[in-house]
C-alpha cells in the first residue's frame, strides 16, 4: 500500500469532501480521512441534510392540517407515523453518504477511515479499532475536522433528556413537551420541526429576539410567524441550569426583569451554538495555533501556523455554514495549486430554513446604522404579491438596502416562501456590482414569488412600486 499522498485531508465534511474532489480534479494524489464509518461530517448526517428531510416532512403534514380544506382538499384526519418520519430521513442520509462513497471512488481519492493524529509536520498516524495503524505522508495538509455542539455553565448535555441537536434528530418517540434553549438558527428550525407535530415547545432566547445575528426585522417577524405554531417564546431571558430527574428536565432561568423562573419538559433541547473540534488531533505537539474560542489562526491564504497546514470551515470560525466550508476547501485546494480567487466573506449568504425561509446576504439595517452608512430601503409584502396569494404563502417580506447615490445593493433580507433560494439572484447582482435599477430591469416570470424582490429593487431605487 502506498501511503505517501499530495493532499491529505482530515475530516469529510463539506468543507473536506469538496477539497477532496478539488484536489483530485487537478491532478493531486489525495487522501481524505474521517473517523466516522459514513463520510459527509455534520452536515450530511446530523446537520443540514437530516434536518432539513424533517422540515420538509413536518410542514407537509402541517399543510395537510392546517391549509387542505382551504384549497379545497377532505380528507379523514391526517395521522403522524413518527418511525416513518425518522426512517425517511434516515434514508435521506444514506443516500448522500453512499453518494459522497462513490464520489470518492470515481475521482480517485483513497478513504481512510480512522481517527487522525499528526506525528510530526509531514506524517499523520490514523487509528481504528480492530486494524493495524496506518501512517500517511503528505507533503500538504488540510484541516477540516468541523465542530460539535456546545453548551453553558449550569447544562451537561447527557444526551438522554439534554440533548443537542443530534440527539433530536434521531428521536425514537414523539415527545409531549420540549423546551429549547437559544433561538439562533438550529433553535427555531428545531422548534418548528417539533411544534408543527404536536410537541408543545417553548424557546428560552437570551436576547431581545429571535435569530439575532440576522437585521432585525427578520426576527421580529419570524417571532409572530412562530407564535401561530404556538410555540411559546420567552426573550432576555438567560437559562442558568438544566437538571434531570427522571423521565423529566427542570431549565431554570433569569428573565430580565430579574425575576427567576423554572419550566420542566420531557427533553431540553440545548442550541446555543458550536464550538471547533481540534481535541486529539496533535495540533498542540506541532505548534499550530488556535485563538482565545479554540478556532485554529489561518492567514489569508488558510494557512496555520504551518505553511503547508491548512484550515478551513467550521474549526477556523467565521460563518458556520456548509457553502462557507465548501467554498474554503476549493480556496485551500487553489491556494496550494498557485491560484487565488478570493472569498468575499460578507457575500456568502445565510438561510434558516422555517417555513416561511429566512434568508440574508450583505449587511444589516443595525449595521449600516451604527457604521454612518447611507442607504435607501426597498420594502415588499409577499401579501401584496399575486403568486403568493394563489400559494397562500402571504407571510414576510423582502428588504432591499442599497446606496442612494449609485444604486449598489448594500443588502437583501428576506422573510418569505422560498427565500433559500430567492436570495440566489441576490448574491449575483452583489457580486456583480449592478445597482438596484439594473435589478428590476430585468424580466421576471410572471407570477413568481422573485417578483417581490423586482419590486422592492424598484422601491429601494426611489420609485413607486408595481404590485405585480
Ligand atoms: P463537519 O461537517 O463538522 O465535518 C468534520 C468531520 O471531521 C466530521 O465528519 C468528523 O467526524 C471528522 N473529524 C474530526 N476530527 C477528526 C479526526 N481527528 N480524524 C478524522 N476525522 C475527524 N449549514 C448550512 O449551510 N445549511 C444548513 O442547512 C445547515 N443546517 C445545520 C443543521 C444542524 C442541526 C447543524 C448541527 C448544522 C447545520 N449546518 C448547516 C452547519 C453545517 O453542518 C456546518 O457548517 C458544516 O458541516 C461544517 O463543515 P466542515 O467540513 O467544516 O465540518
Ligand atoms: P446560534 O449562534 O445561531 O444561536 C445560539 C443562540 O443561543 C443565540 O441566539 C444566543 O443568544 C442563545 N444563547 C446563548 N446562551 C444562552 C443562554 N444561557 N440562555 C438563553 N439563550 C442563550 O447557534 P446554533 O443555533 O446552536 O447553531 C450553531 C451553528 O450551526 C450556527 O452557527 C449556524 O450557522 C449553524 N447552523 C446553520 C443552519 C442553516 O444554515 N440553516 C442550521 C442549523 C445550524
């Protein structure tokens, strides 16, 4: 066996099994090394994908409940079969791993299932149960080991009754009651996931609304869209302890008013971000440098402390997103390759997949606020769209934010049916440097819900909008 390779990749996540087909299709020998026995990282088995096979599932029966008889569809009382529901997304996930298996053998790239650790600057020793040691020789490396869910003093996630968002995905039962702490984005996808089958949950969010990262008004208007779910959401409120006794867990917390309060469910779902996975990895023994969060330091170029060690996605910090960890490892891939096509950060953009979508690129409203930036908004209710009203999807809106001079797009958030991949056009015009002019001019489909963006391009251009 031959284990001297060009490019070795630790990690198959999105951000290492891009690199991995990248490096192969420029003529690298890689190899790609992850421990668990299926490749995609979190992503394709406990994050985007499973998630997002329950979103789909959930709202369908939310629809089926809630809007059939509206359209004018009877049926008998539509029934959750929740071991289908999980087997189906079960099945989901072993589609793209399979996938992403014959990936890698029809681009060439040698997998080596074990656990990465680096011997010294040129050798990383891979071990596995039950099989003798491997240890490969690179001349680069690629670290892309991603990152696991983090908690707060006062939570010990057991994984039993406090559990992370892996946990929920593989529930075995439906729960009556859940209680989720932090509303970012795993906590509201979580809680819809849950809310639209009958659990009755409630989010505990420490600031003043939900998905706090995002402009504002996003959400504030996801905060009501939330509510009609029933989802009780209790904002300021910071959670001190989570404790289990029995088939139960007790969250306690401080509300803002000072006042202590406590609410006891069948599970707690803790979602308060993730934190980098570089335990056992040998980083310390070579040197590399992580900052004060434990992210490993790169430069420019997504080189560590070592030249030829590389770092991309989640365990590097920044956006962690899939696209963000893809879009690194075709940067790293290039860099060694002598090419550079820079990232542009702020155009990579974020979607949170409720139904209505949630979808943003460029900067806020606070932060061209609080930056003196001028700029003009473009404002259009999907209600007011005719698309929308023949869907029933009314709900969100678009916000457009350009530059009252030049007409650049500063930025294009989104609350409204199929913002995930409404938002696309959005990153192409900001790339591009058109102006908001140049947007509306071009045809839009008549009636689609990228209407709404047309005429909100339109209104953030100075004029008066169409309604289409
Ligand atoms: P990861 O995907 O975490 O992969 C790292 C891999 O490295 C893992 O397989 C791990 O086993 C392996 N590894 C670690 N250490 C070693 C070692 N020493 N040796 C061998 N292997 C090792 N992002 C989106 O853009 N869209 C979404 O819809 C979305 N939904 C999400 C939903 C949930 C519930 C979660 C938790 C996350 C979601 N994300 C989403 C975030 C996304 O999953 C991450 O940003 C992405 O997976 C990061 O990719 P990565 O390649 O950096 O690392
Ligand atoms: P997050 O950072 O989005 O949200 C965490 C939330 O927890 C914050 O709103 C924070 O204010 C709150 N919080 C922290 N401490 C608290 C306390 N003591 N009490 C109450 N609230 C508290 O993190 P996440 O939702 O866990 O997601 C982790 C990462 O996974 C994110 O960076 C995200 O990018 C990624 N992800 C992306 C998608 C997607 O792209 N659709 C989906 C899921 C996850």
């Amino acid at each position: 066996m031959n284990d001297s390779f060009d490019i070795t990749i630790i990690g198959s996540g999105p951000g290492g099994y891009v690199a991995a087909i990248r490096a192969a299709q420029l003529g690298y020998r890689v190899a790609l090394v992850e421990k668990y026995d299926t490749l995609g990282g979190t992503c394709t088995n406990v994050g985007c994908i499973p998630s997002k096979a329950l979103l789909d599932s959930t709202e369908h029966f939310h629809t089926a409940q809630e809007k059939f008889r509206e359209h004018g569809i009877e049926t008998s009382p539509v029934a959750l079969n929740f071991a289908q529901l999980i087997q189906r997304k079960n099945k989901v996930v072993g589609q793209n791993t399979a996938g992403l298996q014959f990936l890698m053998k029809k681009n060439k790239i040698e997998v080596v299932q074990g656990w990465g650790i680096f011997k010294d600057q040129h050798q990383l020793l891979v071990k596995r149960e039950g099989v003798p040691d491997r240890l490969l020789s690179s001349q680069y490396f690629i670290i892309a080991t991603g990152s696991k869910p983090a908690s707060i003093p006062g939570v010990e996630i057991n994984k039993q009754r406090i559990i992370s968002s892996t946990e929920a995905l593989n529930l075995k039962e439906k729960p009556d009651t859940m209680v989720i702490i932090g509303g970012g984005i795993i906590g509201v996808e979580m809680a819809s996931i849950f809310a639209r089958i009958g659990v009755k949950v409630t989010i505990i969010e420490y600031m003043d609304r939900l998905i706090p990262t995002m402009d504002h008004e996003l959400g504030q208007a996801l905060k009501k869209i939330l509510a009609k779910l029933h989802i009780n959401i209790i904002l300021k409120a910071k959670v001190q302890s989570a404790v289990q006794r029995r088939e139960k867990v007790t969250v306690s917390f401080i509300h803002a008013d000072h006042e202590e309060q406590s609410l006891s469910a069948d599970y707690c779902l803790v979602a308060v971000g993730r934190k980098p996975y570089t335990e056992n990895v040998g980083l310390d023994t070579l040197g590399i440098e992580k900052d004060s969060k434990g992210f490993i330091k790169v430069n420019h170029l997504l080189q560590t402390t070592l030249p030829h060690i590389y770092a991309i996605g989640d365990v590097i910090g920044g956006a962690m997103l899939a696209h963000k960890a893809e879009e690194e490892g075709i940067f790293a891939v290039e860099a060694i390759a002598g090419k550079q096509h820079p990232i542009q950060y702020h155009l990579i953009p974020g979607v949170v997949y409720t139904w209505p979508e949630v979808a943003s690129v460029g900067y806020t409203e606070e932060y061209l606020k609080e930056k003196g930036t001028p700029y003009r908004t473009g404002k259009f209710p999907f209600s007011a769209l005719g698309r929308a009203r023949a869907s029933m999807d009314t709900e969100g809106f678009v916000k457009v934010l350009a530059d009252p001079k030049y007409g650049e797009i500063l930025g294009v958030h989104i609350i409204g049916p199929r913002a995930a991949d409404l938002i696309a056009q959005a990153v192409v015009g900001m790339t591009y440097e058109v102006t908001d002019e140049d947007m509306f001019r071009i045809s839009y489909a008549h009636p689609t819900y990228a209407e709404a963006l047309k005429e909100a391009y339109l209104m953030a251009s100075g004029q008066g909008a169409l309604n289409l």
